[in-house]
C-alpha cells in the first residue's frame, strides 16, 4: 500500500524553494517577478503541491500531479490579484514524485530532472522557453541557443497564464548507481561543466537525490 504523501515546508534560497521528501517527492520553484514576489510565488507553489498530493487517493498518480500544479497556478493568480505589488509573479515548477517503482515527472518552466551515471547527464524534462522552442524547430542550433541572451525568456510559467500545458512522464527508477538532480535554471552552466561538483561527487547540495 502506497503512503500518503503528507504537507511539508518549503525551504527557500532566494527564489528558489526546494523540497524534498523521504518518501519520495521532490520539487523544484524557480520563482520569477522581482526578488520578493517570486519568493513568494515559489513557496505559494510547494506549499499548494504538498497540500494537494496529501489528500490523493489510490487514484493514478500522474492525474494527481497534473491537478497540484493546475492547484498551485490558481492559488498564485488569485495571491497576484490581490496583491498589487504581485503581479505578474510566477515560477517553475518541476516534480518528481516516485512510486510503483517508477518515477513520475510533472514539470512547467526551464528547471531541469537529470539523470546522472557514470559521469554523463541525460535530462528527463523540457525547457518551456523561447530559445528551447527555438531549438527544437530547428532555428537555431545547440551551440546558437547555448549563447542566446533569450534563455530567460519562458513560454511557460505557474502563475502566469490560466492554462498550463504541463509535461508528464512516466520513467524506469534511477537505478543503482545513479542521481536524480532537479536544478534550476541558474544553475544550467555549472551543470554542463565537466568539473562542477555533481559530476565529483553526485551531491551538490539541495535538489539532488542520489538511487543506490
């Protein structure tokens, strides 16, 4: 039998709020709007989350997720309209969330689900950003959208818009020998660095969690 995933606290760095829980949840809100909103954004956005899964069912995981995130993208929207110095707030939102043996992602924005083994990264989720869209309709080539100055230009965001087309996948556990990383999008350099820390020693910190 499946536990229940319970409510939890946000642990937030600036904009970033991160969470992560031993029976496996972890997310990532990457908030955006100036310093004060977007912190703002982020928590609202793990606390509604957490809120949500804690009353799920035994019904289908992946329709769980999909109804957290449209929770959390009401719950900012209606937090910015009453709060003039909110709006337009938003952030990220990334979820990993295991269970059955396998690991479900549930992701909005340019935060990022790696897969670390044997030293190389193999990403799981999509950038929702201009540069991103760019890249995959083939006008632009990896290197062009690596030094693009419209990384930070998202087509996607919680908060922003009414309407979310939100990315799911269902994907094999990590397997031994292998780290989940969610990261955000500052961190997207360092991560393709060869020396940075997760490629030394797997656990850069908060956002990471390593399968053995």
């Amino acid at each position: 039998m499946e536990k229940r995933i319970p409510a939890c606290n946000a642990a937030t760095t600036r904009t970033v709020s991160i969470s992560t829980l031993a029976n496996g949840l972890f997310i990532v809100a990457d908030g955006m709007g100036g310093h004060a909103a977007g912190e703002v954004a982020s928590r609202l956005a793990i606390e509604t989350v957490c809120t949500a899964l804690a009353k799920r069912n035994a019904a289908d995981l992946n329709l769980w997720l999909g109804k957290a995130m449209r929770a959390a993208n009401a719950e900012i929207r209606q937090a910015a309209e009453v709060n003039p110095a909110w709006h337009k707030m938003g952030t990220t939102l990334t979820i990993l969330a295991l269970s059955d043996n396998q690991a479900r992602l549930a992701h909005i924005g340019d935060s990022r689900l790696y897969r670390l083994r044997n030293k190389e990264l193999q990403q799981f989720s999509e950038d929702h950003s201009l540069v991103a869209e760019q890249l995959r309709m083939g006008i632009v080539t990896a290197e062009d959208a690596r030094r693009s100055n419209l990384g930070n230009l998202l087509t996607q965001a919680v908060g922003i818009t009414t309407e979310l087309d939100i990315c799911k996948k269902t994907i094999p556990l990590f397997g031994p020998g292998s780290t989940a990383a969610v990261q955000r999008r500052a961190d997207h350099d360092a991560g393709r660095r060869r020396d940075c820390p997760l490629f030394e020693s797997g656990h850069p910190g908060p956002g990471l969690c390593r399968f053995n």
